[in-house]
C-alpha cells in the first residue's frame, strides 16, 4: 500500500517540481560527482538485466531438457 502511493506521488510531480529536486542533488553532490553516480547506476542496472536474462534462459533450458526426456 506504501509503494502504490509512493508511486502515485512520483507521478503527480511537474515540471518545476522535478527540476528544483535536480537542482538540490546537484547542490548535494556536485558536478564532478553526478556522472560517477549516473555510471554507478548504469552498471548496476546491467548486470541487473544480465542476470534477469540469465535465469530466464535457464528456466529456458530447463523447460526444453523436461519436454525432451518426456
């Protein structure tokens, strides 16, 4: 129930509102530290997907093996 109106707030954010909360994580971090962040995020969401796409061919693979030997 949290997350929905998490959600829901994150969506009802405009225009002004979104470019003030960049302006504060610049204020926050600074211009040399955001793209060592953004990098950061990056590799993080890659091997998120590598992994993801990993296990999905292995339940794959484990479905063929299953249909084969039947």
């Amino acid at each position: 129930m949290a997350i929905t109106n998490a959600f829901l707030f994150i969506g009802g954010l405009g225009g002004t509102e979104v470019i003030l909360i960049l302006f504060a994580i610049l204020l926050l971090f600074g211009a040399k530290r955001i793209p060592e962040l953004a990098r950061g995020l990056g590799k993080g969401i890659r091997e998120f997907k590598d992994a993801t796409k990993e296990i999905k061919s292995d339940i794959e693979n484990s479905v063929k093996d299953d249909s084969t030997t039947k």
